[in-house]
C-alpha cells in the first residue's frame, strides 16, 4: 500500500493550546453530566458541530474527540471516537481529549465568554495540554493570558534513538510560573502541562531552521518508444 | 533386418548436442503473495559446458551442464508496521491508565517497501539421462492430399521427419543455492529502501523514524519469518515456494525431450539429388532419388550411436 507521509508533522513551529495541530491535544474534565454540544473552529472561523454526552453512570473514563472529523458537521452525527471506541458518552469523572489528525488552528468552545463551560484558547485550573516535539531544537514556552516564561531544549542522540520507546511524558505546572522553568526533552518524548491558572500555552521554535544540504537531484528520461514487434514468451 | 545402418561416432554426438545446448535459453517471472510479503522473481539463464557420455546400457548421460543464470532477481514486498508516536499515558491508575493521549502515525497507513536482491553471477549444475528416440514428424502445415514429393519440393518445405531426441530424459538439477553474502545484501537493500521511502524529510525526521523502527533489517527479517540462515531461507523461497527448480526441470525436460531435436532426417530421404540428365533424349533434369523411411529406430552403445532404418 501507497502509504502518505504527515508531512505537517515535521513542518510545525509554533504549537498552542488555543489552536491545536497534529502533535497537540487538550484535556477537559466535564464534571457535569449533560449533553454538551460544542463549536469547533478552525483559526477562529467555525467549521462544525460536536455533541457528547457525560453521564454519571457510563463507563468510559475517556472519551477521544477528533475535531480535524467535525468539519461541516452539524453535531448530531458524532464524529468522534471514545478510548474504548464503544460510545459517545463519558463518566463524569472521566475526562475529554481534544485533539486533531490533520491541519492546524483548531479550538473547540462550549458556551460562550464568562458564561462558557469550556474554551480551549483560554485553560483553566484542571486542564491539560499535551504535546509532542519532534525536531531537536530550542523552544520558547510562554503563556499569553499570564507572565510566565520558560524553555525547552530538544535533543535527540544516537543513543536515544535506541530508548524512544521507554520515554516517559515530562510534567510542568502552569502558574504564575512554569515548573520546571528551562529543561530538557528528546524528540518524541511528551511534554504535559498541567494548568492551575488561566492559560494559553503557546511554545515557538527559537532558532531558523538550518537548509538541509542538497541531496542531488532526480533525473527524468523520456520513456522509450514501445517496440512494434510481438514480444517473445518467456517460456 | 534393417535395410540401412548409419553410426555416429561419440564425438559427432558431441557436436549434435553442443548445438542444441548453445541454442537453449530459459527466462520467467512470477509473484505471489505469502501474507505478509510479496514476493517475485525474474530470472533468465543459459547453459554452459557439460560431458556427454555414450553408455553401453542405450544410455546418454550428460553431466555438470552448468546453469548461467543471466539474471536471478528476487524481489519482496514488504509492509512496514505503522510508524507512530504519542500514546504515552499521563494518568496511571493501580487498575490501568486513566487518561492515554491520542497516538500520531507518521504515515496515513502501513508504508511498502519494496526491494530487489540482484542474485546472479553464481552458478548451478544439471545432469540428463536419458535413452535416444526417432519421432516421426508429419508437419501440420501439409495438405491432406500432399504427397512427400510435393511436400518436399514446397517452398517453405512441408516434408516429414525423424527428429533424434532424448527419450523422456531424467534431469537432476542443483537447487538454486544463493551466494551467502546474500544478508548483506538484503540488509543494504532494506535501508536503500527506507532511505528512499523517506528520502524528502530533513534528515532529523529521519533520524527519528529509524529510531521509532529500530534496526529496520531486524524488523524485515521478523516480518519475513527469517531464520538465522538468509541464504537458506531465500533459497527455499525461490526452490520450494516459488517451484522454480521444478519449472526449470520440466523446461529442460520438454526441451530436450520434445521441442528441440539433436537432429533430423528428411522423409523420404534424398539419396541422389536432382541433377541434369546426360542423356540425348528424356527431360533436362533428372529427378533426385529419394527413399521413404518406413521405420527409424536409434541405440547407442559406449562409442557410437547407431541408427536402423527399414526403407521402402
């Protein structure tokens, strides 16, 4: 099979929380049962609908929301799937992850201004903003509803690459500071926010990216002209 | 008792068969699908050098005829197991993990890989044993109402033959037995081809999926089922699973036993050709002598072959 590279996964620079790509995701826990239907935008304009129900008694802890999938989509056809994949509810003690399998600049909004239940541009204590970092460098992490600064140093060594899968996700809290302020990662390795204030984590790659150096280039040849006699069997 | 007896010296029959050998070729191709590979093959091969042997028992053994193989490519498709990252649990809980992030998969579905192993320049060996027979051939192409005469003096001929050829020979062929540089081989093919897979990406992103992969020989030779033995593994695949060795036999078999023959002797055979009469009187030419073989029977005995005709 054909497969098709996620190019977008290794062209990002900027990720935040308030406009979610492919390597971002957002964590709310509804602690209301009800049916919650929710906007969800692309770069500010709206692009569709979801609806999702948290109950007391379901059984899912978790319940994954694809918002890439909401697109034209008037919300009563769920376009999501849960961490069991088996319904569209989720406990009240569980918890919603937003997240997007292609483009970038997603939110997701129930309610609207003071009155909103849940806004993904604007965090709140108890939500989550969870990423990933591919490419070796140094980012700048800050949080634009507040003074916090920080930063991470991406790094990737021969001798990670034989322990990428044993990598656990690195946690910072999000207050008036960063905890941790500056630390280190290696690609692939998760970084999870944790936030007890008003945020929106935005984190930008410091340094230009250097050109890569040329690989050479692909030749074409016109195809040969087909010959006109009969081909001979082969056996 | 036969009415005529022609014999061949060993040497002669060398020659014969010399001929036919540097005549013959073999070339095929194939593919199929063993689940979790593609496979196919593309091979070509000609023969080489071989002793020929008249026995005393109405025998002919033909030894160490060397396959050339001219092409001998292997060629395996292989899916390569979803590159992903993310999943990793932010939540653990003593019952399991409460809260796990969405997985991202680097490419939309399984990538393919596909690589060839170039596996010529060695070569194998095949013997032939086998009693010698005349068949008579009638040529398809000939009217009903022809008569031999006419089928002869047609142009293109359609006169009848004895064609000389081995008897339903037994042909014992080498299995194809691949150079043992071979895991070198399929490991260089396997990187070129990942290599190639994502040859656009910076090399940091490369760098990063070759460590999501690990080593990739490692993870093709668990895909393929590989032992610890490539060479034995490839050989059986192109021996056993594909049934070249088989095909290959049987080509020679209808080779030598039914599509090519050693040699041929027109029917009715021309004893003296047309030649212009000397006479003062009749035709200007007078017409070849021929005479029709009523039955042709061949043996052979350490030195000679012998053939018998009944004429008339």
């Amino acid at each position: 099979m054909l497969a098709t590279l996620n190019r977008q996964l290794f062209e990002a620079t900027v990720f935040d929380s308030g406009a979610l790509g492919l390597t971002t995701s957002v964590v709310h826990q509804f602690t209301v049962a009800g049916i919650y239907a929710a906007t969800v935008r692309k770069n500010g304009k709206p692009m569709g609908n979801v609806t999702f129900e948290v109950r007391d008694d379901a059984a899912a802890m978790q319940l994954d929301i694809d918002l890439a999938k909401s697109q034209g989509s008037s919300g009563n056809e769920c376009c999501c799937g849960s961490h069991d994949g088996a319904s569209h509810s989720v406990s009240t003690k569980g918890y919603v992850v937003f997240h997007t399998t292609s483009g970038t600049g997603w939110s997701v909004h129930i309610g609207e201004g003071k009155q909103a239940t849940f806004d993904s541009t604007r965090l709140t204590k108890g939500d989550i903003f969870a990423l990933t970092l591919l490419e070796p460098t140094r980012y700048k992490i800050e949080n634009k509803l507040g003074t916090a600064k920080g930063s991470v140093e991406v790094g990737l060594t021969q001798a990670d690459l034989k322990r990428l899968s044993e990598l656990k996700p690195v946690m910072v809290t999000v207050g008036k500071s960063f905890d941790p302020e500056h630390f280190k990662l290696i690609s692939t390795q998760g970084l999870v926010f944790r936030v007890e204030t008003d945020a929106r984590i935005v984190i930008t790659r410091q340094e230009k990216r250097k050109a890569e150096p040329k690989r050479g280039r692909i030749r074409f040849h016109r195809p040969k002209a087909a010959e006109t006699r009969p081909t001979r069997k082969a056996s | 008792m036969a009415n005529l007896t022609i014999a061949v010296s060993e040497g002669s029959f060398v020659r014969l068969f010399n001929a036919i050998r540097d005549n013959f070729t073999f070339a095929a191709a194939d593919s199929a699908d063993f689940g979790p590979f593609t496979a196919s093959y593309d091979v070509a091969f000609h023969l080489e050098n071989g002793s020929v042997d008249l026995r005393s028992d109405n025998t002919v053994k033909v030894d160490e005829l060397d396959i050339k193989w001219d092409k001998l490519d292997l060629s395996l498709g292989i899916d390569i197991p979803s590159i992903c990252i993310g999943g990793w649990c932010i939540i653990p809980t003593p019952f399991g993990c409460a809260l796990r992030l969405p997985r991202i998969c680097i490419f939309d579905d399984d990538p393919d890989i596909s690589l060839t192993l170039p596996l010529g320049g060695i070569t194998s060996e095949v013997s032939l044993t086998g009693r010698l027979v005349m068949r008579h051939f009638v040529n398809p192409a000939r009217p009903p109402g022809m008569n031999a005469w006419d089928a002869q003096d047609a142009v293109p001929s359609l006169a009848s033959e004895w064609r000389l050829f081995f008897d339903d020979p037994i042909v014992d062929i080498d299995p194809i037995d691949v150079a043992d540089t071979v895991g070198d081989q399929l490991e260089a093919a396997v990187n070129a081809a990942v290599d190639n897979l994502l040859f656009f990406l910076p090399g940091w992103a490369r760098d990063i999926i070759n460590g999501i992969l690990g080593p990739v020989i490692d993870l093709v030779r668990a895909i393929l089922d590989i032992p610890d033995d490539i060479q034995e593994w490839i050989s059986d695949l192109l021996n056993v699973s594909f049934g070249l060795l088989d095909i290959i036999a049987q080509f020679i078999i209808d080779y030598f036993g039914d599509k090519t023959s050693l040699t041929a002797i027109e029917d009715p055979y021309p004893l003296l050709p047309a030649t212009a009469n000397p006479n003062n009187f009749g035709p200007a030419m007078l017409i070849p002598v021929k005479i029709p073989i009523r039955k042709l029977n061949v043996f052979n005995t350490d030195v000679e072959m012998v053939l018998e005709a009944d004429i008339g």
